[in-house]
C-alpha cells in the first residue's frame, strides 16, 4: 500500500512538509539536518552537458546546511546578474561567472579552486 502523503500546499500557509504535517518554514523534522561532510576545499567549475551547450557555473562543496546553501546561492545570483538554482547540495548559476563567484567566495573566507576546464 502507498504511504498517504497529506496535504502538501496550503492556501494558508503554503507548502507544508509531508512528513510532519506541518508549514515548511516551521517543519520539525528537518531542523536536525545534517552538515555535508567534506575536504573544505569549494571547486567552482563551468558545464555544458546536457543543457543544450547552454554554460552553467557550478559551485560545489560548500559546507552548509540546506537553508545556508539557499542564501548563499541567491547571493551569489544577485552579484553575478543570473539566474540558477540549487540541486542536491551543489549551486548552479547561469552562464560563465567563474571568475566571479571564485572572488566572491574567497572574499567570504572559503578556501576555493577551480576544477574543469
């Protein structure tokens, strides 16, 4: 049998969090996330794959919790004039701001590199 999920969107209060029942920006459950575990080192790379050879900056390992990683990415979207996106755990911005972001988040203190090409 299928789990029944209950209400998702509230006219109320907006989304609400299908495992607690509850708004999302007052969910419980997923208060304890977890912090994602890696080197400290964030790699700022440019894609094209499977974006109809659109270019997309990627950001990834940035040691934040969710709503950390949400905030960061809007920032850097209002700097860079983008739009983008975050897709588990990794900000994508689009077009080529590399440079950019790269300055950016070595002036908030990260310790950052440039992967790919």
């Amino acid at each position: 049998m299928a789990k029944e999920t209950g209400i998702v969107y509230s006219t109320e209060h907006g989304r609400m969090c299908p495992d607690c029942g509850k708004p999302v920006a007052e969910c419980v459950c997923r208060k304890g996330a977890v912090i994602p575990q890696g080197d400290g080192i964030v790699r700022v790379s440019r894609d094209t794959k499977g974006r109809k050879g659109k270019t997309m900056t990627i950001v990834t390992g940035v040691l934040l919790d969710e709503p950390g990683l949400q905030k960061l990415a809007t920032e850097l979207k209002k700097r860079c004039g983008a739009g983008g996106t975050v897709k588990d755990g990794v900000i994508e911005i689009q077009g080529d701001h590399c440079d950019l972001v790269v300055a950016e988040l070595t002036k908030r203190g990260y310790t950052v590199k440039r992967a790919g090409g």
